[in-house]
C-alpha cells in the first residue's frame, strides 16, 4: 500500500508499529522491514530513523554497544635517582 508523502496516517503506522503493543520498541531495522511488507511512502527509512532516534523509551532503556574496557593494570611509580 502505497502513502502520500504528508499523509496523517504515517506518525500513526509509526505508533502502532514501534510503541505499539506488537511493536516492542525493536529499533530501526526491524521496525523498518515490518512497515515495508504492507507499506510504503518516500523518504520511510528517514522516517523511521527519526521515530526512533525520538523515542525516549528507547533512549532510556537501549543496550550499550561499546565493548567493556577490561581489567585495571597496576601503574609503577617512576624510579628516582
């Protein structure tokens, strides 16, 4: 199904399909290729990123991605003469 551009309808696709009930908060990709099997409009993957980018739900509780930085090394002081 094809969306005009401005159409009202997107920000509620939105809603339902990533602050819905069976929307989870699951990111951009996933939610992406949910909304791409039964709609389309341009500029959708910008949109989407945007949507998520703004959610404080997913801001709040999204993993961290960095690797840890491992254990403390023990630091020698220097040696004086």
């Amino acid at each position: 199904m094809v969306v005009p551009r401005h159409s009202p309808f997107i920000p509620k696709l939105l809603h339902a399909y990533h602050d819905g009930v069976l929307g989870g908060h699951l990111g951009v990709l996933k939610t992406y290729r949910r909304l791409a099997t039964n709609w389309f409009w341009s500029g959708m993957k910008k949109d989407i990123t945007s949507y998520v980018a703004a959610c404080d739900v997913c801001q709040h509780c999204k993993a961290s991605t960095l690797a840890s930085s491992g254990l403390l090394q023990p630091v020698m002081p220097p040696m004086l003469n």
